[in-house]
C-alpha cells in the first residue's frame, strides 16, 4: 500500500436513512470488539441545533446536517475497509468505484466546527535542536534531538541514534516529553 494511504483521514459513508446513529454505534462496537481503535478512530453524525417554536415556546432540536451520511476518521486498510463497510446499515464509501476518497482538511474543519467540536491543535514548547524523550511507540524511552517542528499537523521530525547512526523519526507531539 503507499504511504499516503496509511495517514488516517475522515471518509464519508452512506448509510440507510434514518440508521445513521445505529451505524455510529454498530460500528463503534465491532471496532471495540476487533481491537481496531489504532485504525478507526472517530465515528461523527454531523449535527445542529435547531430551533423550533412550539406552543410560544423556544425549543431547540439536534438536526442531522447531512441524513443518511456519517463521517469515520480512519486509515483505509483492507481490514479496516472491510469491517467499516459490512457494517450493518452502510451502504457504502462516498467515492469513485471502490476507493473511497477522503474529505479535504478545510472541508473537516468546516463540518467540526458547525458541529462545535474543534480540532484540538497540540500546544507544543519544544524547540529544534532540543533533546527529548519518546514517551510512546517503537522507540519509547529513547532520547532523540529535534530537527523539524510542524505545528499545522502536530508532528515533528527527530534524530534516534541506532548503532551509531542518527535515524530520522517522526512522531506525533504527544509522544515526546521534554529532557529536563
């Protein structure tokens, strides 16, 4: 498989109209129950409130934004594309064919925010040139030096040194602590 498709990204998946919140937790269920939580991540029903008068008096209801869609943060493996689409209610991936295509970043962003959920961007206070600990993952307790900070994607790239020899590595910023 390439390396782009192991990012995990947010994919639209048709259901049944009217099953989109029995998808959500049929789905999140077999993922628990398959130990698949490092490949779907988040399952959404994208939401509104919505206010409606009724008898003078302001009710507000939750609407679903698009019915008959949910949304599933995931990495496309042929695993986890199985599990996802024979999922009781799915009627399939929104995409070409077989291969489903993710959202764009702006257009997740756009759904989270109308939803009121933000993406919340890891505060980071590590600088280049730092040492710190690899608290998670292949390499966790090693001490590494930093050598590139991107903050957009909340990761970061640093050098192991194995058998004499500084490996690039990168790493989310929640799997590195700061050497004290």
């Amino acid at each position: 498989m390439e390396s782009e498709k192991l990012e995990k990204h947010w994919y639209v998946i048709h259901t049944y109209s009217g099953y989109e919140n029995k998808v959500k937790a049929n789905l999140e269920k077999k993922v628990h129950s398959m130990a698949m939580e490092n490949e779907v991540f988040r399952v959404l029903v994208p939401m509104e409130d919505e206010v409606e008068m009724k008898d003078g008096k302001k009710k507000i209801a939750k609407k679903k934004v698009f019915p008959g869609y949910v949304l599933v943060e995931m990495i496309v493996t042929d695993r986890s594309w199985y599990v996802v689409r024979n999922t009781p209610g799915v009627t399939g991936f929104v995409g070409s064919g077989t291969k489903p295509i993710p959202l764009s970043e702006s257009e997740v962003k756009h759904i989270l925010k109308s939803m009121g959920i933000e993406e919340a961007k890891p505060k980071i206070d590590i600088e280049l040139n730092q040492l710190v600990r690899i608290t998670s993952g292949a390499f966790e307790n090693w001490t590494a030096t930093v050598v590139d900070i991107n903050p957009d994607r909340g990761k970061l790239k640093v050098l192991v040194n194995m058998f004499g020899r500084e490996t690039p590595v990168e790493l989310d910023f929640t799997q590195v602590a700061k050497v004290d």
